[in-house]
C-alpha cells in the first residue's frame, strides 16, 4: 500500500502543476486574520459535500496540509433543512443564498413558495457586479440558488430561464453549455476563451468551459484560473463584487464513495481557495467565506488514520482506515472559514454559541457587511 500511497502522492503534485501553481506552501501554523475594515467585496467559496472528514483526509494527503483548514475563524455549521434533518443542495443553497431555511428540493423559495431576496441580489442592487461560477452544469441546484426560484430543482428549462432574464448575475461559468436562454434573452455575451474573461468590458458574460482538476483538459480550465480570471473581471467596478465559486464535484465523489475521487475534487477546490485569499490578502477591502453545504457520503477515517497508512487496504481489497456510512447526504455539521478580519460568532449564531452556527447565519453576516 505504500506504493498505492505514493502514487496518489505525485498526482496530487502533479495536479498542483498541472493547474498552473506551485505546490502548496502555505507555511506553518494559521494564516493572519487580514486587516479588512469596511468589506467592499465578498468571496463566497463553496466545497459541494465537504464535511470535516474530507478536510481531515486531505489534511493527511497534503504534505503541509490543506490551504483551507490554515484560515482563522474557523466555526462549525449545523446544515439540516426546513423539513429535514438532512438537506439537499437546493434547500442548502438556498439557505446560504437567502439566510432563510426552505424544504429539500426548493430552490429560491420559502416554505410557502415565495421568491426569496438573495446575496447576490443585495450586492447588485448596492450597485455591484456580481459572478457565479460552478464545477458542474449551471443549472444545478447550487449555482440556481443564487441566481433562480422554483418548487423543483430538476425544473432545468425554468431555472435557466429565470436565471437568464430576471437574474441580477453580471458573470457565469460552468461546465454545461446551456447559453442559448443567457444570450437569447438575457443579453449576456459568450466569452470563448479564458483570457477573454478578465479582458471583458461587458456588462453581461458567460462562458461553459470543462473545467478540470486534471491536466486532461488542458492548464487553462483549471478551477483556481477561474477564479482568478473572474476576480479580475468583477473588480473593475469601484463598487465591489460579490462572487460565489463551487466546487461541485468534491460531491460528486461521498456519493461514488470514491476516495481517489474526492481527494482529487477537493485538492483541485482547495487551490481556489488559495487563488482567491491570496488575491484578497493583497486588498483590504475583500473577504473570503470559505464553507460546505452539507456532508456526503458520511466519511469517516478510523482512530489512528495517517499519511502513512490511509490507503492501507485488507485481504478483500477493502479500505480498512476509511469507512462511508451513506451514498447519500449526512447530517454531519460542515465548517465555515472566514479571512479578512477577525470574528466573534456569538454576535452572529442562531445558536448564540461561538463554536456552531446555522447555515442562514452565515447568508447575515454576508450581508451584514454589506449594509450594516
């Protein structure tokens, strides 16, 4: 198993280079708090079903550890649904998007149907730009979150279209080329190539590139360019931006319980997270939330789990250090990171707790910083 080990070992490396960065080195200990004072932008970073232990386990793959887990305010984050212990994504996003609890499949709605105001539609009507951007095809049920209403996620067409039209949404990327409802009725303008998104003077802009973790697709779609690429084109209005940036497949991989999978999405999300802090830390006008929408897969890594021996397997070829509980979602609390200043949660938890949040928290300290 050592060399099944180091083999993971040099793909993780190899994807560090592959996506145009250099391997981390974040060095030791936490990163600062930053030195934000009025916050006129706002990066929401958004791990698809990365829970505790999908953190835990990369910790343990990534030499030095994981960029995400070195941020401050570190805080954990209760993700249950209106009408369930465990949620969807939809309900999930929703909650993140609006700071109100819906039901599982709800998408831009309250309990009772009604639309609901989201983040993205605070910051423009402050006079903001606006971007999303997703691993997976835009109309999944994250991204919509954001952007659209409906009673069903898998309203596919509906969503698009309201997104499209009545959205407040100035940038799109994702992997699904599904532009005909932007650029028919939404005036949005396809941009073809990466380079061409920051270079944009366009108001409106959407592009569907196979974004990849891997080098099979080429340097140029790597998750951290995206990043980037969009935070230079949303930072040429002087008013602020606020962007939300998911990596989807980190979920893609609790529900394969594949672990190759996910450590693989997850390493290729956490190069985002870098890419936009470290574009932060030169600013002190920006922060950066860093968090889950729920659990998948219900992971857990067996007492005494290491470097060393996490990929050790027993005479059947099963994991022996590595367990999923579910294919499905868990009610598992996630974690929210917070860069830019430091944070006293108990002002800011439905819990008044310094240790735990709701998932709607967080939607108020976003806005918080906008119109407090």
């Amino acid at each position: 198993m050592k060399k099944l080990f180091s083999i993971f070992l040099c793909l993780i490396v190899l994807l560090s280079t592959v996506v145009g960065c250099k391997p981390q080195n974040p060095g030791d200990g936490s990163l600062g708090f930053g030195n934000v004072q009025e916050v006129k932008n706002i990066i929401l970073l958004i791990g698809d079903g990365m829970g505790p232990e999908q953190i835990k386990a990369g910790n343990l793959v990534q030499r030095k550890g994981l960029y995400l887990d070195k941020l401050p305010n570190k805080v954990l984050v209760e993700t249950r649904s209106n009408d369930g212990e465990i949620t969807d994504s939809a309900a999930a996003g929703t909650a993140l998007a609006t700071g109100v609890r819906t039901n599982n499949g709800y998408v831009g709605l309250d309990p009772e149907g009604n639309q609901l105001e989201t983040i993205v539609d605070i910051a423009s009507n402050l006079g903001k730009r606006t971007g999303i951007i997703t691993t997976e095809d835009l109309i999944g049920a994250t991204p919509m979150a954001f952007a659209s209403h409906n009673a069903s996620r898998s309203a596919y067409n509906d969503l698009a279209l309201v997104s499209a039209q009545s959205s407040n949404v100035n940038l799109f990327l994702s992997t699904g080329n599904i532009m005909g409802h932007y650029t028919a009725t939404g005036g949005y303008k396809i941009v073809e190539n990466v380079d061409s998104i920051s270079e944009s003077t366009e108001e409106k802009i959407i592009g569907a590139f196979p974004i990849a973790a891997t080098a099979k697709e080429g340097t140029d779609f790597s998750f951290d360019r995206m990043v980037t690429e969009a935070l230079d084109y949303l930072s040429k209005d002087e008013d602020g931006f606020f962007l939300m940036a998911e990596g989807a497949h980190i979920d893609h991989g609790g529900h394969e319980n594949n672990i190759m999978y996910m450590l693989r999405e997850l390493v290729a999300f956490d190069l985002g997270v870098k890419a936009a802090v470290e574009w932060a830390s030169k600013r002190n006008d920006t922060v950066v939330l860093v968090t889950a929408d729920h659990e998948t897969g219900g992971l857990s890594l067996a007492n005494g789990a290491n470097a060393s021996n996490l990929f050790d397997i027993d005479g059947d070829g099963n994991f022996t250090n590595i367990r999923w509980s579910t294919d499905g979602h868990s009610s598992a609390d996630v974690y929210l990171y917070l860069y830019g200043m430091e944070m006293n949660y108990v002002e800011k938890s439905s819990f008044e707790s310094n240790n735990r949040l709701k998932n709607i928290d967080i939607f108020n300290i976003m806005k918080g910083f906008l119109v407090d």
